[in-house]
C-alpha cells in the first residue's frame, strides 16, 4: 500500500437463493435488523425483510429471467417470485422515491440460518396501523422454525 492510501474495510455480505438457485441476491452491510410483518402478504408468506436501495446496499441476480411479479392493493410494490421454484424473492417499489432510488427489501429466510441468526427483529404492523412495533429481544434464530 502507497503511503497515504487508506486500506477500504471489507464489508460484511449476506446472501440468499431462492430454493432452485436460479434467483441469488446479495445485501452488502450490515443488516441492522428484519422486519416481521403481519399484513395479509407478509403473514402470509412467512417472510423477514431486509432493506435497502436497488442496486445499491441490495443487489439481485437473475440470469434466467426467472422472476415473476405479484402486484398488489396499492400496486406501489411488487412481490417478485421465482416462477420456477415459487419461492419469494423480494419486493421492489415500482418506481423510485423522491431521492432518485428504488426501495427494495431481500426475504431473509433464503439466506443460510447461521448468517441472520443474531439479526434483531423489528416487528412491524402493516395490517392496522403501518407503524413499527414495539422492539423486543427477538432475534431472527428464535422465528427460525
């Protein structure tokens, strides 16, 4: 390393494949927590969701053009699924926010469960209220099974 330069920490990388491997995504950083949601898709689907910006802290692979898309109520997002497997992939707003950036959140339970084990949760009610929940000591191990 030249004198000056400053040596760039490797950041931590989670990753996640729908159950045929032919949808990968990759969440770069830490993941400060997933959200447990109880609306009529998320409860549903059984999903914890991670979030971040499309293509940024988030990135999804789909080589085959296996994904398939589910839009619903608001039609604001959409539930993107491998039309292969039928696994949930992610959600994606369909269309950037006022910051230019596409919101995107990954399903954590493609992910290997030793990597998000200790990943606290945030309990969210978007079936009344759409408001976070009061935090407990829940980690994403203890909703594992």
């Amino acid at each position: 390393m030249a004198t000056g330069e400053r040596q760039q920490p490797i950041s931590k990388v989670t990753r996640g494949s729908c159950h045929c491997g032919a949808v990968h995504w990759e969440f770069r950083g830490a993941i400060p927590d997933a959200t447990i949601c109880n609306c009529t898709v998320c409860r549903r689907y059984g999903v914890l969701w991670a979030y971040e910006y499309d293509g940024q802290g988030i990135q999804v692979e789909d080589k085959t053009d296996a994904l398939t898309a589910y839009v619903c109520g608001s039609r604001s997002l959409s539930f993107n699924f491998c039309r292969h497997c039928g696994n949930l992939v992610s959600w994606r707003a369909l269309a950037p926010s006022n910051n230019g950036q596409t919101r995107i959140a990954v399903n954590l339970r493609l992910a290997e469960p030793a990597d998000v084990a200790d990943i606290r949760l945030q309990r969210f009610d978007g079936l009344h209220s759409f408001e976070d929940l009061s935090p407990d000591a829940r980690k994403v191990a203890d909703v594992w099974f």
